[in-house]
C-alpha cells in the first residue's frame, strides 16, 4: 500500500481515486524519477485512465521488452486503442502466455474486430474454462452478435456459477434473448445484490428494452455509484435519447476523458462539430 515514504505515488493515487487522471499523470512521472516503487503502475493507469495511449505504449513498450511481462496486456491495450493492430495482438498474446488470464478479453475484441471470430471465441472458451471472470458473459456476447442464440446459451449455462456473479448476468442475458424476461429480470437484481461487474448497466439496459425508462435510469445511476466499466458513456446516450442533452454531456466529458473514442464523436456532434474534421 502506497503510504508516506512514497508521497508522490499517494498524491497520484488520489488524484487517481477522484477521477483526474490527467492531473496525476505529471505527479506520477515525478514519483517515477523519484525511484518510489508504486509509481509505475499508478502511472501506467494513469496514462489509460486519461487515453494517454501513445504516452503509454512509449512508456510501456521498453518496459515489456525488458522482459517486465506484467505490463504486457495494458501495452496491448494501448496499441488497441492507437490503431496498431499487430502490436497489439502480439502484446496481448504474450500477456494471456504470461498468465494474465484478463487479457484474453482484449484479445478476442480484438480478434473479434479484425474478422477472426472463432478464434475469438476459442480464446474466451480458454479463459473462461480457466477461471476468468470477465470471459462467459464475453463469449456469451460474441455467439450472441453472430445470431448463434443456441451457442450462446449453452455457453453461459455451462460457466454460470454463482460463486462467479459475473457469468449469472451472461445467462440473465441469454434468458432475455430467449424471451424468458421473468427470469432474466431475476438473475439481473440478483448480480447486482452481489456486485457483479456490469450488473446494472445490463440491467438498465434489459429494462429500457422493455420500455420502462424510469427503471433504466436508476439501474444505470446505479452502475454509475458502483463505477461500472463505461458507466459515463452508457448514461450519457440514455440521456441524449431521453432529450436531455444538457445533462448528458457532463458525463460525455467524463468518459473522454477515459479515452473513449465513441464519446468523442457524441461530444463533437452534441455540440455541432464534424468529429471528422481536423
């Protein structure tokens, strides 16, 4: 735990902690050159918190080739997000190799997005068998997209586990595809009693399907007050969908400041600009 003989990593870490990861990225190079010992992973979360992509591969990149293979599946995520596919690939294949279980994630989006869904999807069976939390509801999704309900359903049936909250919202959400709503609703407030990671961003968004909006609404300021991944980016284009522009863009800033690409073309258009001019 970063304490008061690294004082720099402390300052960072709260900077970190209260959302202002471009603010901790200048103390955190200080704590860095310092020699305090935490510095260099607050840093590299720092870099990704920010979507200071090419600051964090120049950063990463020395580091990984120096044999430090922990930083390996953050550098692939880098490379992801910079547009540098075969980097990435080879970031990330050297992570899940490393044992980095949650790379595996990365890996098949980005398999995924380059046309190779099957081994995408033999990727995600690997890591879900191997324990991953994130890979069930991955894979779930993955045969969901390429309309193969029935290999999605046997996917999240075969890993749900209810000592792993996660995969029950993979089956909560095969149970909607199936038109089992009932169920579905079930298992969605029973993830999200048990916190599990996206639990009430798919909550909210089963019940916006179901036309009730208000319901959406708090289950998606819930994933807000649990810090879900991409709870900005989700509230916000719920709300421009509910004609509420004005309060949607804060959160619009809040997930560019992520690094969120898809908030950035939102942004411009919220505020009448081409997001494809330069």
């Amino acid at each position: 735990m970063t304490g008061m003989a690294e004082p720099l990593s402390a300052e960072g870490a709260q900077l970190l902690a209260a959302g202002r990861a471009f603010d901790a990225v200048e103390v955190l190079r200080r704590a860095v050159a310092s020699g305090e010992q935490a510095a260099p992973d607050l840093l590299v979360q720092a870099y990704l918190d920010s979507g200071s992509w090419h600051a964090a591969a120049e950063w990463l990149a020395p580091l990984v080739a120096q044999g430090q293979v922990r930083f390996a599946g953050r550098l692939g995520v880098a490379y992801v997000e910079i547009g540098d596919d075969e980097r990435a690939e080879g970031a990330l294949r050297l992570a899940v190799e490393s044992g980095e279980l949650p790379a595996a994630n990365d890996l098949a989006i980005l398999l995924r997005d380059t046309g190779r869904l099957r081994e995408a999807v033999l990727v995600l069976g690997r890591a879900a068998d191997a324990g991953d939390g994130q890979a069930p509801s991955n894979l779930v999704s993955l045969h969901a997209e390429a309309g193969e309900l029935h290999l999605a359903v046997a996917a999240a049936e075969r890993y749900a586990d209810e000592s792993r909250p996660d995969s029950m919202v993979a089956l909560a959400d095969v149970r909607a595809l199936q038109g089992r709503h009932e169920e579905a609703e079930q298992l969605y407030q029973w993830a999200g009693r048990r916190d599990a990671v996206q639990a009430h961003t798919a909550y909210g968004q089963f019940l916006l399907v179901q036309g009730d909006p208000g319901g959406a609404e708090r289950e998606f300021r819930e994933a807000q007050r649990h810090n879900e991944p991409g709870w900005a980016y989700t509230l916000a284009m719920f709300l421009i969908e509910d004609g509420r522009p004005v309060e949607a863009r804060e959160y619009l800033v809040i997930a560019v400041g992520w690094g969120n690409r898809a908030a950035v073309a939102a942004l411009a258009e919220l505020d009448g600009e081409d997001p494809t001019d330069d």
